[in-house]
C-alpha cells in the first residue's frame, strides 16, 4: 500500500501520521480545512489541499487527481466542553463530514479507511481496564459523533465492502522527537499542555479539577499514550487492512494510569520548575477512572507502544512546548 489521503492532516495528530508516513515511504495527500489544523505542521513532502470535507465537489476533485489505497481519518471537532454547546454543530463538521467523506470513497472505489475514534464513546465506564467489548454509552455530544461515525462505517462495510478500523484514543500527550512538532490547541483544554504553559510562565497556576474522587489522592485517573505510538497503531492499522484485515475496533492506551497529581509532579521533576496548582470545582462529565485495556490491539495488530514512561512523554511534549512557546507561528 502506498498512497494515504490523511484527513485532518494539519492537526495534532493527523501532522505526526504524516510525518510518519513520509518517513515510511507512503504517497501522503493531506485534506484539511485549517479551522483548527497548521499548514506549519504539514510534511513539505506532503500533497496539501486546503478545504472541508462537506465539500463534496472538493472532495471529489482530490479523489480524481490521485488512486487512493486508503484514507486515515483524523479531520474533526474534538473540544468535548464546546461539543455540549453547540452539538448541532459537531454533528454537522463530524458526522455529516464523515458521510460525504465516505460517499466519495465509495464512489472512487477506495475501501479503506482507519478512524480516529475515542474513549469518549464509553462514557463512565462499569470497571476498568475498558476493553473493546464494554457498552457504550457517550456522556457527551463530541463521543457521541463518533460514535455515530463508527456506525455509519459498520453500514458502509455491509452494503459497499467498505472496511475500517476505529482506533478508541485515551489520552494523546507527548510530541515528535525533534521537538519540532506537537500540540498547539487553540484554546488548549488539555492537562499536560496546561500544566507546561504554567511551567513556561505563561499562565500562573493548573486549576485541579476536584480532589474529592474516589481514587488514593483524590485526583482523575488518565491513561496517557504518547503520540508516537499512537500513530505506529495507525500504520499497523493499515498493513492490517492491506492484509485483509476485517472491520475491526481497537482501544489505544498504555493500560497505565496516573493521576492529576501524579502527573503534575512528573512535569515539575522534567521541567524543574515548581508548577503552582489551586484546587477547583468538579469538570462536569469527568470519569474518576480511565484506563484502557489494549491487548486486543497489541495482539491482533502486533502493536507495541515503546515510550509509556510519563516521564518521556511530558519530556517529549516539553521539548516542543519550550522551543515553541507560542505554538506554530509563521517563522516555523
Ligand atoms: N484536568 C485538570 N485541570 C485542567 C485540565 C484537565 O485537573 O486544567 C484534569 C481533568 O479533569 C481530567 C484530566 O486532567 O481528569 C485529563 O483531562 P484532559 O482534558 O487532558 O483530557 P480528558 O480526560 O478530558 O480527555
């Protein structure tokens, strides 16, 4: 397999699968609306086209220009507070761009697809670790899109043969060796990003949200999974595929957990500065435990995530966060 189309690749994370990509070889074309993505972020070596997925004639422009082996499929909204206030608009970006995005595979005979899917389609879970089988049931508007996406693939598979593999993300931290690539949220909402812009003196203190959990110090407990490894699952998500591989779901975590607490002193000994932390009210929605089990992905896919020391995950998302402390800007 050699030519990707990588939806969503100027993001987070569709930027570090295509570096990979390139890397490995692979024809990348990247399609990506730039509402949240960075043209910065794009592999030079990348085809780029700037536009939305719901642009249908878009769309199908890029499909005829290129034969497609398969797309991965990161473009969507992923702010889960933002999704509870404007659902209509999540459903609109995420599943109806996914539905137009699946009609032109279809009609350009590409029948792989892998997906960026989340633990978010669990909801508060029975126990953990959470594995593949386990209810589902979303308690926000952004797990539910997806999930709804997930469904509208299972239909696809039946009538058109279409086959894809949903990867159920835990918590995306870290950044690219090089430090020239990582996460750049506008606004950012997420712990580890939060917590350095503190160490970087750009914000004065991480607000903790709630020591009153049922866990030993009272904090969240957060599977976090570096996003190298989550992208090497991507490419084996493909060779998987390639190999006939089945429509198929897989949890992507380090089957470790660590607390708020933890995970602030980790970044205090990486980044030996003292991260000041004031105490807040409960985040509404927020699970007490989330851990993943991911031994069906590391047996069916052969995946085996190498860099789950938190230490080198925030060291990683660090290196990038201190040389680029204002994110991707027009110098990069
Ligand atoms: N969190 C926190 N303060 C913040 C941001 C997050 O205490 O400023 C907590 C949050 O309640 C959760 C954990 O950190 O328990 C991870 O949150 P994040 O938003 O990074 O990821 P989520 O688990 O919501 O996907």
């Amino acid at each position: 397999m050699k030519s990707v189309l990588v939806a969503g690749g100027a993001g987070y994370i569709g930027s570090h699968a295509v570096h990979q990509l390139v890397e490995r070889g692979y024809e990348v074309a990247v399609v990506d609306n730039l509402k949240t993505g960075r043209l910065a972020a794009v592999h030079p070596k990348s085809i780029f086209y700037e536009g939305d997925l719901r642009n249908r004639n878009f769309l199908t422009q890029v499909f005829s220009r290129h034969r497609f082996d398969a797309v991965i499929h990161f473009a969507a909204s992923s702010v889960v507070g933002e999704s509870m206030k404007m659902p209509l608009e999540y459903f609109d970006n995420n599943v109806y761009g996914t539905q137009v995005l699946l009609e032109v595979m279809r009609d350009a005979e590409v029948k792989k697809i892998v997906f960026s899917s989340t633990a978010a389609t669990y909801g508060e879970p029975e126990k953990v670790p959470i594995t593949e089988d386990m209810p589902t049931n979303p308690t926000n508007a952004y797990g539910e899109t997806k999930l709804a996406m997930e469904k509208m693939m299972k239909w696809a598979d039946v009538a058109y043969g279409l086959k894809y593999v949903a990867l159920r993300y835990f918590n995306v931290a870290g950044a690219r060796n090089g430090g020239d690539l990582g996460e750049a949220h506008e606004p950012e909402t997420h712990l580890i990003p939060l917590v350095l812009k503190v160490a970087l003196g750009k914000t004065p203190a991480i607000t903790v949200f709630g020591r009153d959990y049922p866990t030993p110090d009272g904090t969240c407990i957060r599977d976090y999974i570096h996003v190298e490894d989550l992208i090497d699952a991507h490419v084996l998500a493909l060779e998987y595929l390639n190999s006939s591989g089945t429509s198929n779901t897989f949890n992507l975590g380090s089957s470790q957990g660590f607390s708020v607490e933890e995970i602030l002193s980790a970044a205090r000994k990486v980044t030996g500065h003292s991260i000041p932390a004031q105490l807040g009210p409960r985040r509404a929605g927020d699970p007490a435990r989330l851990i993943a089990g991911s031994e069906k992905a590391q047996k069916v896919l052969g995946w085996k995530p190498s860099r789950t020391s938190i230490e080198r995950i925030i060291s990683d998302a660090w290196r990038w966060h201190s040389r680029h402390p204002d994110g991707y800007t027009a110098s990069i």
